[in-house]
C-alpha cells in the first residue's frame, strides 16, 4: 500500500506542478442508542451499573482528515448512499476550494456507495479518489479518528438520535481544534508527505 499510495500521489503533483496537491483520508463512523462501553476505575468491592437504551437507530459521521496537518472535517448525516456521499464530495471540494490550482487524493475504502460509477462520473473538479486494499482498516488514518470522537459518548445512554448529535457535534468542533492532536494519531509514518 506504501509503494502505491506514494506513486500515485507523486504522479498526481507532477501532472499538476502548478497546484498546491494534499493528500486526504475519508470514512464513516456509525453512532446510534446502542450505548459504546468502555471500562472505568471503581472502588473494590464496588458494584457498577450502566443505563442502557438498546434502541437499534442510528446515524452516521463522515470523518475526512489531512494527516499531514490534522485538519479535520465533519458531517452527521441519518444514513450512508450514494446520493448523500456525492453531496458530501461536492461539499468537500467547495469548502477546500478544489480546483486547477488545488488538487486532493482522498484515500477511502471500498464501500459500494464509495466506488459506484455514478461517483466516478460526478466526481467534483480537483479531488481524486485512490482506494484501500480490501479488509485493512488499519491502514486507514480516518479510523484513527473514532476513539477521541467517541470518547463523550462512552458508557451514556441517550433517549433519542438528536440528544446523541448535540453531543456529537460538540465533539466534532473539538476536534476541529486540536490539529496536534489529530497529526499525532493519523499522521503514520509511511503515509506520503508533501514537500
């Protein structure tokens, strides 16, 4: 994956020596009532409980990240498609002013509404795609991202999907702030870096 991320992403500057090139991360996070635990401290002897609502409903982060500087950019949306992820493309490009003079490869994974041809057609001015070989998330910088988004929402339980987006979107303009912080767990150390 190395080797071809790298290749790839060089090829993309040398076809564009006049742009400013930066290369991306994309991925989802599904969120919803089904609470996230994780383990806490409690005295010996101590016993535990947890408030649980097992309500099966859900809603989805779209997670983008520039390793290299750990800018981050987010959107809660109530499902994945093609139709929403296309908009989100288009939203993506509009924000980071893609274009002839700005060119990103975004590095995603292999879902069907990421690889369908109606994104290949419609893809927006300046943003090329370059996906990940099958079953490795863990070379993907964006899965990175999950635990510190979900660290507000451990061991919570939330009456319904707007309560659990508050909260979400709370910890999104948090991380939107804490580029260090997102450098330092994204950042690997094979990923290609622009000079």
């Amino acid at each position: 994956m190395e080797k071809k991320l790298n290749g790839q992403y060089q090829q993309l500057c040398r076809d564009n020596p006049n742009a400013l090139v930066e290369l991306w991360s994309m991925d989802e996070h599904r969120l919803g009532l089904k609470p996230i635990q994780r383990r806490i401290w409690a005295e010996i002897g101590e016993n535990l409980t947890a408030d649980v609502n097992w309500k099966y409903e859900w809603l989805w982060l779209y997670g983008f990240v520039a390793p290299q500087s750990g800018e981050t950019y987010f959107w809660i949306l109530p499902y994945v498609n093609t139709e929403l992820f296309l908009r989100v493309l288009e939203d993506f490009a509009r924000e980071f002013g893609l274009g002839k003079d700005k060119q990103i490869m975004l590095v995603l994974d292999g879902a069907g509404w990421h690889v369908s041809r109606e994104i290949t057609e419609h893809l927006p001015l300046g943003l090329h795609l370059e996906f990940m070989p099958a079953y490795s998330p863990e070379l993907q910088p964006a899965e990175r991202l999950w635990p510190i988004v979900d660290e507000p929402l451990a061991n919570r339980s939330f009456t319904n999907l707007a309560e659990l987006e508050e909260i979400l979107h709370t910890r999104c303009q948090i991380i939107l702030q804490q580029p260090e912080l997102v450098r330092g767990i994204t950042n690997f150390s094979w990923w290609p870096q622009s000079s």
